[in-house]
C-alpha cells in the first residue's frame, strides 16, 4: 500500500460524513456531528467526553459538542436507519447473521437515565450501571453494530415523573425488556430492508426467554441462542391428556405427561448420554489465532413447556477439542440444517463481543457522560458510526495489504484525520479558558447547594 492511501484518509472521512449530514438538520448542527465522530476517532489519550473531544479537533468547544449531545433535535432513528443501509452496502449476503446482546456503563448516583443496581458485563457483577441492548449484523465480508436501545428498568419504568425529568419520551415510558428491545430492532431492521438474512443468534439472557423464540419463529426468523445446561426439553413426543376425574370437583382439562410418558432431561444431561460418534470436529470461523475448531454435536428434541412437549427443535452441544468449556444451543432450523450451518450461525454471537471491544475502546462507545434520554441516544449513534468509517478504512485497504486489525487503523486515524496542533500560545489559553470555566462550574455547583438547607456546607467556599 502506498503513502498516498494514507494522505487520502481525510478526503474518505468527508465523504463518509457527507452521506449522514442532512440527518443533523442545520448546519451548524451538521458541522458538529462531522466533528464529534471525528473526535471520537483521534482522541485516545482521555475519555471521549464533549470536553476532552473539543480539545482534539480545531473549531470545536466542549459547550458546543455538548448541546449537539444534549439540545440539538435530531433525531436518531433515520441516522440508524441511514447507517443499516451503509453497511448493508458493504457486508450484506443472504445468510448474514443478526446478533443480540447487551452491554453495560457503571454509573455513578441516581440521576442518569436507566441507571440501577443491576448486573454490569463490565463490572462481571452487579452494579450501578446503565444497560443498552445492541443489535449487529455479521457477515463473511465482517461485522458492524447497526442499532442500539437503552434499557429502564422497572423502578424506571413505573415513576413517569422521574423519566420525563430525564428526557424520556412518553411513548417509551414503560417497562420492556431487553428481549422485547432486541426484538424491537429485528423487526425495525428487517421492515427498513437494508440488511440481509434471517439468522438470529445470541447468549442465553435472550435464548432463555420463551416469549422471545415464539416471536422469532412466528416471524420466520431462524434462531440459534445458547441456554443454561439445566434448560428441559423431551428427548421423545411424550404424550400429553388430561387425567381422568376423580368424582369430585370440576373435569380436569389441563393436559398432563401420561404416566408412562419419559420426563423432560437437562440439555446437559442428554448432551453427556451423546455417543462418540455423534461428535464431528469442525472450523467455524477464522480466528486472530488460527482457525476456531470445536467438537459439535446436535439432536433434534422439543421444547418443554411448563412440563410439556412444545415445538420440535435442534439441541446442540459445542465444546473445546479436549471437551471442556461446554455450551448448549436450542434452533429452530428446520431438520435438514447441516450441523456445520448451525456451528457457523452460533459462532457469529462473538462477533458482537468483538464489537464492543472495540467501540470501548477506539470509538468510545461507554465513555459519555450525558444524564439523559436523548444524550445518551445520540452520543451512542454517534459512536456507532464512527465504527463503521473503522470498518470502512479496513475493507478499502484489504486488498491492497494483510488485512488491517481495528486498533490498527485507528493508529493511523488518530495520526491523519485532522485535529488541533498545540502551539505554546494555544496551548496557554486552553488552560485560561479551562481554569474560568471550571471556576463557573465550582461557583454553580455553590449557589445550588446554598439552596439545599440540608446540605454539608462546612468545606470552604472559596479556593
């Protein structure tokens, strides 16, 4: 690849941001969007704040950054769609695979929208935290994330007080859960047709609801998710009749397991009664250390469904070539899926793991801080399309060189896209300008707790 790739980084950046420019409304709001994406791509040494991005790109001040996040009225829903439709342009094939997850921000105090005590990804715990579920496309030409929704839990949820002091919405003032919000995004992806595919996979916060893979094979989705290894299922059409009446009180009309019917089994345990030969060796991706090589294995069972036979599936088992790690799937392929397809489908979930690495940690993804529902929205649209121009730099330059890694060209982003070249006279006034408004800021935060009468005054008042 020649020097000349690299001077033309810029120039591709511009482009890109011109496809999503008009979705920012006015100009002023338009210029800003250009430079917050960008500043989330070169700055690396700080948090990706408005303040510490407004350091990294001439023109821009942390006030102005910041009413783009939390004042400007664009809306986030034709950016998103706008986004599925540039990838889709780049990765789309008609096996691609949508992957559903979720991922945490910890948080500090009661105020930030969403924010709980509930288990954090981040944390490996629970936790103070945010929760936004995620929605990403994964195909054989790569993987994007492509849609986003923030999660209130229920004591969110039921005090519409405290969510409209946050921003929120009303048509979003009640609970949902993060499988009705992952489903939510399917179907809003698959009525804007941007993206090819079917296949649906994810972890087993979304493999375990029964609702969720109802809803999945109503609508023609075909699903591999994992599952606990305690999750029931029948390993044979267990006939299902209601008892006969005992001669007092109502006929019974509730259907139970006959008696000689064979009870639902573990997937662990029917995965352990698997006969050698039931096991094959197979590559299911390409990994940064060699091909990923597992032994699957797969049996069609059905469903239980509160103690009874439901909808006939597939039951596959993966684990490391010297069977440890086990993981269990349920899909609703139908019967004549090869196991590989399966192995390959289930294998797509990590890239969404990939993902999140990597806006955490080239395009800032968690490192906002907003407090409410529109500023958390739009900085994570945003983060959202700054990976994509990632994505973008690394197709253009796979044929031309060994294909780049993410945090690669990042490097060479942060080096050629433009930003602010410090100066000792700019450099000198970066600090007068940040010691007056921190000095606002300390003043501010007095006067309202002078008018909190409850409140511990007894640090000094002034510097």
């Amino acid at each position: 690849m020649e020097q000349a790739e690299f001077e033309r980084v810029a120039a591709s950046f511009a482009a890109f941001h011109a496809e999503f420019a008009p979705l920012f409304g006015r100009t002023e709001a338009q210029r800003r969007g250009e430079q917050y994406v960008r500043g989330l791509l070169v700055q690396q040494t700080d948090r990706r704040n408005a303040e510490n991005v407004a350091e990294m790109i001439a023109g821009a001040t942390p006030r102005s950054l910041q009413r783009l996040l939390t004042e400007a009225p664009w809306p986030t829903e034709p950016v998103i769609d706008r986004l599925q439709a540039y990838v889709g342009a780049r990765l789309n094939a008609p096996d691609g695979v949508f992957v559903i997850d979720e991922s945490g921000c910890p948080k500090q105090g009661t105020r930030s929208v969403g924010v709980a005590r509930q288990y954090c990804g981040t944390l490996g715990k629970v936790g103070n935290c945010q929760r936004g579920v995620f929605l990403s496309y994964a195909a054989a030409r790569g993987h994007a994330l492509v849609d986003t929704r923030l999660y209130l839990p229920p004591a969110w949820a039921d005090d519409p007080a405290r969510c409209r002091a946050a921003g929120v919405p009303e048509d979003a003032i009640r609970y949902r859960s993060t499988a009705e919000l992952a489903l939510d995004m399917l179907r809003q992806a698959r009525a804007a047709g941007h993206l090819e595919g079917s296949w649906v996979a994810g972890d087993d916060a979304y493999g375990m609801v029964p609702t969720l893979r109802d809803a999945l094979d109503t609508e023609d989705w075909r699903y591999v998710l994992d599952v606990p290894a305690t999750t029931p299922v029948f390993v044979q059409l267990a006939l299902a009749e209601a008892p006969p009446w005992s001669g007092r009180g109502g006929t019974p009309t509730k259907p139970r397991l006959a008696p000689d019917a064979a009870p639902a089994r573990t997937a662990a345990a029917i995965s352990a009664s698997l006969s050698a030969r039931a096991w094959q060796d197979l590559t299911v991706a390409a990994g940064a250390q060699g091909p990923r090589t597992y032994q699957c294995a797969a049996v069609r069972v059905w469903e239980s469904r509160d103690g009874l036979p439901g909808r006939a599936c597939w039951l596959r088992r993966r684990r490391n070539l010297d069977g440890s790690e086990a993981r269990y799937y349920l899909s609703n392929a139908p019967e004549d899926t090869p196991l590989l397809t399966l192995a390959q489908v289930a294998a797509a979930r990590w890239t969404i793991e990939t993902e999140f690495e990597t806006a955490k940690g080239e395009t800032g993804l968690d490192e906002y801080e907003v407090r409410g529902w529109p500023g958390w929205h739009h900085h994570l649209t945003l983060a959202l399309l700054a990976g994509a121009f990632l994505l973008t730099v690394r197709q253009e330059w796979g044929g031309k060189m060994p294909l780049l890694t993410r945090p690669q060209v990042s490097r060479v982003l942060r080096a050629m896209l433009p930003h602010r070249l410090w100066t000792p006279t700019k450099l000198l006034q970066w600090l007068t300008d940040t010691q007056e408004r921190n000095a606002r800021a300390k003043r501010s935060h007095i006067k309202r707790r002078l008018r909190r009468p409850h409140d511990d005054l007894s640090f000094p008042l002034v510097a």
